[in-house]
C-alpha cells in the first residue's frame, strides 16, 4: 500500500471497521449449533451437544481432534508438540460432523497423558460470525452447501470513512497553507468519484448533507455532477457557496475555531482548470430536499477527475465563501454501480388501469422510454 503511487495507493478508497473477525471469503461451517444465540435463525432453539453450550466458552478435546490452521489448511499435531502456549488451534466435534473445525482462544491445561482431554478455550464470537455472514445453499432432502461471501464474513461495517489528502501545515491551518507539497496519488484511470457530506454540529438550521457523484464518462472529456441533499425548510430558496478544498483533513482547528477543519484553500480558486464551474447551490422554494445534474467539460490540461479524489466538499451557510462552513465531506473512489441507483429526479408513481389492458401497455411503454431516454 501506498500514498504517493498510482499502482498501490489507497488515497479515496472507503476504511471500516467491522463487527467481527475477518475469517476469509469461504464459509465452510453449517453445523445447526447456537442458531439462536448467533442470531441466524430466530425460530430454531439452540441445539445443546455434551460439553458445547453456547452460553459456555469452555469445551474439551482429545489429541485426535485437535488441528493447527494455517491459511486455511488443518494440519494434525504430535501430543508433545502442543502446549498452553499453541496457537492457531481448532477443534473439531466428531458427533456432530468429521469437517466441522471450531476455533479456539487458548488451550487452558493439557492432560498429562496422550488419552487425556483437553481444556480448552472456544472462541464463540468468531463462531457467531461465520454464522451471520455465511450465506448457504440449500435444497429439500439435499446436501447443505456453502458459498462464498463477498465481504469477508466479517459482519456489518460499524464505522467507516475516506482515506483523504492530509494537510501537512500547522495544527492551526485551516485556511492558509504553508507551502508543504502534497504529492499524493490516486488510483490511475479513477472516473467516479463519490462523496458523501455531514451538516457541522453547529449548523443549526442551515443543516445539510447527502451524497454527490462525479462521474467522466468513458473516453471523453465530459462530467457529471449529480448531488442529492437534504436541509431544512428554513434553506429554501437560498443561495449556499459550494466547493473544493485542497484536503480530505477534517480535524477540527488547534485551536478550535467553530467546526472549521484543516481543509486548506478551496482548491484552484480562479484557475482554468478548476473543473467545478458551480460554485453556488440554488434550492429552490418549499423544498426540503435537493436534486442536482450539472455538465461539464475537462478544461485544457486535465485528463481526468482523478485529481480530486481525497479532497473535501464542503457547503457554506450563505453565498459566499466568508459565510462558516456547515457541511464537510471527503469524496473516494466511486462504485461503479453508483451511477445507476443515483436518481436525480423525484420518485415516480405509476397507478395502471387494470380494467384496461391497452391503456395499461401505453404505461409500461411510456415509463420504459422514461428509463432508457
């Protein structure tokens, strides 16, 4: 990984934290056990086998059931080999399935002979995640199959947000840089960038956010700027500065200074090449949600959108960019399939005319040339 190369870096792409352990995309466990203390299926009860509750993390084992993992692969282990001290240790539970390996924390004491049980330790938490993430197959009178999970089996994201520009100036700079080069890069070709702003803990009733896409269409010099915002009824028909900062920085100012960040200048205020031409949004009356589609075309010298991935977007209290900043974002890479689930219109309702078959094909056709026009 890196900052400054077009190959590696990680500059705009999205950081989360998840609710379990990350245990890798194939999911080889279904085993019926703690169901409900997983959460998997509420209407089953809890299958209770000897010497594995859920509700118990201790177990035990013989030498026979005992593996090492390592990259997935369970290797036997020799009585003299293993102590307390083991690591990376699963256990499996022959009554219940010979291919059925449950992780452990620690093995507590060792037996003092080779048919001896194990005390051991097991991780019920990670158990609980294979089960949650997994996604199984299965058929009436058939074999349970496992298929692998796209996102790791990690469980839901609990926190997430944007690798941005840091600004390398003083803990005081939010406004005046100092000279200090960034010299971060994105991933090369980036066409899509996707960001995604907060209203300030002070905004009051200029409170606004939402989501805004920047996309370069293929093998041309052409961009759109799609936002989709909401505010309050108070911001109607009202004008508010809208722009780029050099950095994706959001700290807050050393010292403070309202919720002003380390953001840095607006980004290439006054330059020819500075490709957000809208510098003010307009919403319009009696709304409490707005939808923006802007055009744009790349200014001489600049190939790409790639540049602006990392910085800040932010949103001003009035038309000018003196008026406190009350909305800050740091805008990624985009997901390809942002494009097509981001509606810049308002949702259509259709209600056909069953009674009448021709007047409801006229419908179908007319909302289909509404899609694809």
């Amino acid at each position: 990984m890196s900052l400054d190369d077009e190959a590696s870096s990680i500059l705009g792409r999205a950081v989360a934290i998840h609710k379990y352990e990350d245990i890798g995309r194939d999911i080889p466990l279904y085993d019926g056990l703690c169901l409900l203390t997983c959460g998997v299926d509420l209407t089953a009860a809890d299958v209770i086998y000897p010497d594995r509750v859920c509700s118990q993390t201790r177990g035990q084992a013989t030498i026979e059931n005992i593996r090492i993992e390592n990259d997935n692969v369970y290797s036997e282990i020799s009585f003299a080999d293993i102590n307390v001290n083991t690591r990376n240790v699963v256990v499996r539970y022959p009554a219940l399935s010979d291919d059925v390996y449950y992780r452990v924390t620690s093995i507590v004491s060792k037996p003092t002979t080779e048919t001896g049980t194990f005390q051991v330790e097991f991780d019920n938490a990670n158990a609980c995640a294979r089960r949650i993430s997994g996604n199984y197959l299965s058929s009436t009178g058939g074999e349970q199959m496992n298929r692998p999970d796209e996102f790791g089996a990690a469980g839901p994201a609990i926190a997430g947000g944007i690798v941005g520009r840091m600004n390398p100036n003083l803990a005081s700079d939010g406004k005046t840089p100092l000279g200090e080069v960034d010299e971060t890069k994105p991933a090369k070709g980036t066409s899509q960038i996707s960001c995604y702003l907060r209203a300030t803990a002070n905004a009051g009733d200029n409170a606004i956010g939402g989501e805004a896409l920047i996309i370069q269409n293929i093998g041309t010099k052409e961009v759109d700027l799609q936002a989709k915002l909401t505010h309050g009824a108070t911001m109607a028909g009202l004008s508010y500065s809208f722009h780029f900062h050099d950095y994706g920085d959001l700290r807050l100012l050393s010292p403070p200074d309202g919720d002003n960040r380390r953001v840095g200048y607006i980004y290439k205020e006054g330059q020819a090449d500075d490709i957000l031409t809208l510098k003010t949004l307009e919403i319009p009356a009696g709304q409490t949600k707005t939808y923006i589609l802007e055009k744009y075309t790349l200014p001489d010298g600049i190939s790409g959108v790639d540049e602006y991935v990392g910085r800040s977007l932010t949103i001003h209290s009035g038309p000018t960019k003196e008026s406190p900043t009350v909305s800050y974002g740091v805008c990624g890479i985009g997901n390809p399939d942002s494009i097509e689930k981001f509606f810049t219109t308002t949702e259509l309702k259709l209600k056909p005319k069953a009674s009448n078959a021709a007047a409801l094909g006229l419908s179908v056709a007319s909302v289909l040339a509404l899609f694809f026009w």
